[in-house]
C-alpha cells in the first residue's frame, strides 16, 4: 500500500507553517550586530509588572499539571464582559479558537466565507477539515460585508469578520456590520475576529460582545487576544465569547492542557489595568502615524486608515526580494503571500528605536533599488 495513502487528501497539499529563524541565529548567519524583528504583530511592550509577578510566584509550582478547565481566568473573563461563564472559550491564542471550531462545526463539502486577503488560519482551519473556503476579494484593502453575504450559500456555516483585518489594518465600520447582521441567514455563525481591540479608539469602531453579542443578541463568536497589547505572545492565551452551544462545542474537541499554567496566571494578573492599556495604545498610534509618515515619504503605497499595531504596504511587485533586502539591514518584516498579497509586506509598529532602524533600512534598500533601475 502506497505510504501517501496514510496522509488524509484534505491536508495533502498544504504547506506546513514555516516558522522564522530566531533572531540570534540572523546575527550569527549575516554577521549582524543587532536584528530588529518587526514581523508577528508582537506588542512592543512586555508584560504587565503584575503578570510578571504571577509568573515569579507560580514558578515553583511547575511539576503540576495546569488547570485544564482554566477555571479562573474562564471566570474573571466572564465578570469583565458581563456574560455567562458558559459563554467564555479559551485556548492556545484567538487561532487556537479558530482551530477548534473548525474541528467541532465543519464537515467535508461545508463552506467558510471570509475576506482575502485576511488571517490564513480561516482558510486552514476550513482546508484540514475537508471544507470549502470561499474568499471575497477585499475593497480598499477592507472587508466588504455585503459582497460576504452575496457569497454565503446553504453550505456555509462560518462567516468571518476580521476587524480590523489582518493583514491591511483596515477596520469596518458600524454602520457596515449592523447592515451585515441584519441579513446574515440563520444558519450561520459569524465569527467576528477582534485580536486587536484594545489597540483601537474610533468611535465608528463597534465592540463585538457588547454591540452583537449582548445588546443584539446575534449569533456571533467574538474573538479577542493577551497576545497583542497586554504583552503576552509568548504564552499563547486567547479566548472567543459567544452563544453557550458554540462554546460548549468547542469545549468538545478542545485540548484539556493547552493553555499552560503560567500563561493562565499572567493572563489573568493583566485584567484590571486599563490605564496601561490606554497608554500602551496612545503610544503606538503615535508612533504608528510616524511610521506611516516615513513609509509615504519613500513613495511606498500603504492600507489606510491603518488603525493597529501593524502597517500593511503595497509595494507593487513580488516582495521576496525586499525581505532578503531589509533581512541583510537587520530587519525581519513579513511578506504576505501566504495571507493573499505576494506584493505586500506587513510591518510592525515597534518601538520608537526599532522604527527608526526600519526606516533607515528601507530608505537604503529603496535609493539602492532606485539606483539600480536607473
């Protein structure tokens, strides 16, 4: 019997992901002093001092096995947004919700919809289970809800919203997804992906649970994230709130370790400080808009208005080049092919340090580039 046939044919052309090398390991290769990454989206900011102190105090507790239901982060959750227990799912980041869902709702031949270019894990989550993912081409770099709709069919059971989206950094308005929802069928579940919530102040800018969820009572999951701004990537917690059958379902095909203890414990010590999450935001607009200055200075084309940690810019040609171009100045960013845009590069909002490397680098890499064509 051939050896492939092991190999399910929903997975058999999928790439698996590629991680980066580690910074240290860039230095050693290009002989460079220092290496800026500018690539995951990470908040430039570590964690909070009060996570800080969960992860010292719970460190001796290790040989333990985390609490596997994440019983009070689940709780605390709940309080802060004003909705049932039941209603809360957590797992390892928002895409590790996605990956459970996908796994409890979808079936071979069911349907997702969600714009493109968007978030991959939509399209994997759809692809591993044998389903169909239908992807809408954005307008103006954004998701358009009504071109979504006129895509949903009998078979689609999974609509999402990436707002803002990732990765053009593009929001959609309120008065879009009310529209939205007033003619989503029945039958589907909308997903609306928040990961960058706390890092946006437009007042156009809907929030999920409290505007859908609560208010409206919508069949919605609302995604959010402790990786972004709250400083927490490297311990991977994420968590959806939406209907108590979505969760409950969730909770079905869910690993019962997968957000470790610590990870639980910092999570939880960051709710609360909500005037470090209002400066953490009011830095990276600044600093978001400066970059956005220098970037259109050198004629680079970028999504806007931009209104998280990222910037997404068009640089009208396969971008492969420029990343090995800006990796050999000591800068990581992300080319985003396998998000939809082979002619784009996400860059993150770093610190005001690390965005005046970037902005170097590129300046150098275009007059060089400009030099040459010349």
């Amino acid at each position: 019997m051939p050896q492939d046939s092991l190999v399910r044919p929903a997975i058999a052309d999928l790439v698996p992901y590629e991680p980066g090398k580690p910074v240290e390991e860039v230095q050693r290769e290009l002989g460079l002093d220092r290496v800026v990454k500018l690539a995951s989206n990470e908040g430039q900011f570590g964690p909070f001092p009060s996570a800080l102190e969960a992860l010292a105090k719970g460190a001796r507790d290790l040989n333990r096995y985390p609490d596997g239901g994440a019983y009070r982060l689940r709780e605390a959750l709940a309080a802060r947004h004003g909705v049932d227990f039941a209603q809360v799912a957590l797992a390892a980041g928002a895409d590790g919700i996605i990956g459970y869902l996908s796994l409890a709702v979808l079936d071979p031949d069911d349907e997702i919809v969600c714009g493109w270019p968007s978030f991959p894990s939509y399209v994997l989550g759809a692809i591993k289970m044998g389903a169909d993912a239908k992807r809408v081409p954005l307008v103006e770099h954004r998701y358009d809800p009504r071109a979504l709709l006129a895509a949903v069919t009998p078979r689609t059971k999974l609509v999402y919203l990436c707002n803002p989206n990732n990765p053009t950094g593009t929001m959609i308005g309120r008065a879009a997804i009310d529209a939205y929802f007033e003619r989503v069928p029945d039958h589907v579940l909308t997903v609306l992906d928040e990961a960058y919530f706390e890092y946006i102040d437009e007042p156009e800018y809907p929030d999920g649970i409290e505007e859908y969820l609560k208010r409206d009572g919508r069949r919605v999951l609302v995604l959010r994230t402790f990786s972004k701004i709250y400083g927490l990537a490297g311990l991977r917690v994420g968590y959806g709130v939406g209907p108590a059958d979505v969760v409950q379902a969730i909770g079905k095909v869910r690993n019962a370790f997968d957000i470790n203890q610590p990870a639980q414990d910092a999570a939880l010590a960051s709710l609360g400080n909500d005037g470090e999450v209002a400066r953490r935001r009011q830095v990276t607009a600044e600093s978001r808009a400066e970059l956005l200055l220098a970037c259109e200075s050198l004629g680079v084309e970028v999504a806007q208005p931009a209104v998280a940690n990222f910037l997404f810019l068009d640089v009208g040609r396969d971008t492969r080049e420029l990343f090995d171009a800006l990796l050999h100045e000591g800068v990581i960013v992300r080319p985003l092919a396998p998000f939809g845009a082979p002619n784009a590069i996400r860059v993150t909002v770093g610190t005001a340090d690390e965005n005046e490397i970037f902005t170097a680098a590129l300046t150098r890499v275009f007059t060089v580039s400009s030099q040459t064509v010349a």
